[in-house]
C-alpha cells in the first residue's frame, strides 16, 4: 500500500496539454482524478483514500477514466454508502407518582444501574407543591430525567399517558423495563401502564384491584387456600345494616371498621360498640377515603387478637417457588381513640425458623 502511493505521489499534478500528451511518455499522463495542488509521500499517506491505485489510471480500453475508493483494506469499483449501526437503545424506568421523600434512595438505585428516569404526576402541583406532591421542576432538580404530567385542565389518563410515553420511548430510543409505584395509590395504575407499555414485568391485570381493595383483597387471599378474618361488605349511609352482618358473622366486640381503599391505618376503627360501629361504618359510605376517591362500602371484620406482622416479598417466576421473602416488620401498635396506632416496629430475621414456619 505505501510503495502504492509513493508512485502516484511522483506523478506531475499538472493538467497537461493535448500535445504533451503525444509527446510525453505514457508513464506521465496525468487525469482528473489527480488535478490539484502536489502533494508530498507524507501528506498522501494521511489522505490514502483520494489516491487512484494502480499502473495506470485509465480503464483496460484505454480511454474511460476508472477511479477507485478504498472501503477499510478493501478496493471497491463503486464507491458505497457506510453502514451507520442502529443506535444503542438507553434503558429506563417509569416512577409512578412519585413523593420527593422517596426519590433519593430510588435515583441512587437507578444511576449506579445506568437508568434513564421519566417521573409520572398523576394529580400535578402546576405552582406550589409539598414533598408528597411535588411539582415537575423539583423532581428535575433532585435528578429525574424527565416528567410527564397531564395537560392542564385535563385529569389523569392511563391511556394518554402510555400514549405519551411510547412516543418518548421511540423518539429518544429508550427502552422501558418497569414501572414503580411510589405510593399506595398508585399501584394498581402501575400494572395498567405495565401493560399498555408491552411489559411482561407487572402482576397479573386480573387481580389488579384486589391489591388496593381489601374487599377483593381478602376474597383472592381465601381462594389461594388461607386463612383470612371473616368479613361483610357494607354500603348503609347511614350503617344500619351493621347490626345483621354482626350476627350473621357472629362476631364478638371488639369488632373492626375500616375504608376499603386506605393506608397506613387510616380510617381503621376498633369498635367496641354497635353504637360505636354503627357510627364509623355510616361514616366511610359517605366520606372521601384516604386515596382520595369514593368509598363505595364499608370494610365489618373480625378483631384478631396477638402480634401483628408485615411481610414484604417479591413475586416472579425466576424466584424459588415464584415468591421470596425479603423481609418481616413486627408491629407495635396501641388503641388510642378508637384507632390503633404504629408506635415502633422491629425488623425480624425472615430465615428463623420462629417466623419461617
């Protein structure tokens, strides 16, 4: 390749006349492939690939020019389009209503994983907002990619927002690989969008209220084959049937009320009463719960007496037996005004044999 182009360095750069041409050798013909300023061996082995390579730069006829391009080692006849590769898709996840309180743990998680984040606001704060419901411009300020928020004077929309981040997902070349519910009241949403994103990593769609529904809740915990506190739905306003379910449960009070859709122990009532009982249960039919939406009924249950536990675990088929425990809080809880309330909990060790059991 070098001896190449050193010859064709030597070659005079200057475009001859049609008698220089009679006259001069033929191992000096000079053509259009070489018009321009000289140059020296150095300069054209930088610049390799405007070299014509070969004895001579005419055709086997003797007439047609015949130029050449170098593709890589390669000497080509036609000179051919490079190939651009398809651009590296950047993996990302979608934070589904997030709190500026529970941000900063999840945006460590998803840098040191290389995770682009694109933060969902179902309900925006558009000027004034709060660390549970922050506006967009302070979840860009602590790290998050990007935001989507409904238009204003439009409510949430799954479908509008799936929509709007599919699109992102094909214009910035993203791919999505799951969606965290950051909130109790987004988790139903966050199987919904799951799915209507192409995700294979999100709860069966079919028990998708069953986890924010106690109701339901209870119903698919039974139909698995355990033990649940006996219960009855009750939608009286003004909770006269609370007395019937009582004796049709045969329960004894203390007894439970509780919203369907709450968190935390909010709207749980122990009632030791069936005035007290009658109260709450009239109360939750006509209230807001504390989600924010109707509650349609009112949770009647049995008052189970001992220690109370939380178990978190995670649900997948690559995990022995589909379900692994990650770990177990025991719970301290004290009446205080007819409600019982957290004071401390205890982490648990969930392999002991105590607890495994």
């Amino acid at each position: 390749m070098n001896a190449e182009i050193e010859n064709v360095s030597t070659i005079s750069l200057n475009r001859p006349d049609d008698d220089q041409v009679e006259t001069n050798d033929m191992e000096n013909i000079e053509h259009e492939a070489l018009v321009g300023a000289e140059m020296s061996v150095k300069d054209a082995r930088k610049s390799a690939t405007i070299a014509t390579l070969g004895d001579t730069p005419f055709s086997s006829g003797g007439e047609e020019l015949e130029h050449h391009a170098i593709v890589a080692t390669e000497i080509v006849s036609d000179p051919v389009e490079p190939h651009h590769p398809d651009a590296i898709q950047v993996n990302a996840v979608v934070l589904l209503d997030p709190r500026l309180t529970d941000c900063p743990e999840v945006l460590e998680a998803t840098k040191r994983r290389g995770l682009i984040t694109l933060a969902v606001i179902p309900k925006p704060k558009r000027i004034t907002g709060s660390e549970f419901y922050p506006t967009a411009e302070a979840l860009l300020e602590i790290g998050v990619h990007q935001v989507y928020e409904p238009p204003i004077g439009q409510n949430f929309d799954i479908t509008e927002c799936a929509n709007h981040l599919q699109t992102v997902e094909q214009q910035q070349n993203l791919r999505f690989l799951g969606v965290i519910p950051l909130r109790e009241a987004a988790v139903d949403y966050s199987d919904i969008l799951a799915a209507m994103l192409g995700l294979h990593v999100h709860n069966d769609l079919g028990l998708c209220s069953a986890r924010r529904d106690k109701g339901l809740m209870k119903t698919a915990v039974a139909n698995a084959g355990l033990r649940v506190a006996k219960f009855a739905r009750l939608t009286a306003q003004d909770g006269s049937d609370v007395p019937n379910a009582i004796k049709s449960l045969e329960l004894d009070f203390p007894v439970v009320v509780k919203t369907p859709r709450g968190m935390s122990t909010m709207d749980v009532y122990i009632c030791g009463s069936m005035e007290e009982a009658v109260r709450r249960s009239g109360e939750i039919v006509r209230s807001v719960g504390p989600d924010g939406k109707k509650a349609n009924y009112s949770l009647l249950e049995e008052f189970l007496v001992g220690n109370e536990f939380a178990v978190n675990l995670i649900a997948s088929p690559t995990t022995p037996r589909g379900v692994q425990v990650t770990d177990i809080w025991e719970y301290n809880k004290k009446s205080t005004d007819g409600t019982m309330v957290n004071t401390w909990q205890t982490m648990v060790d969930p392999h002991s044999d105590t607890y495994a059991a």
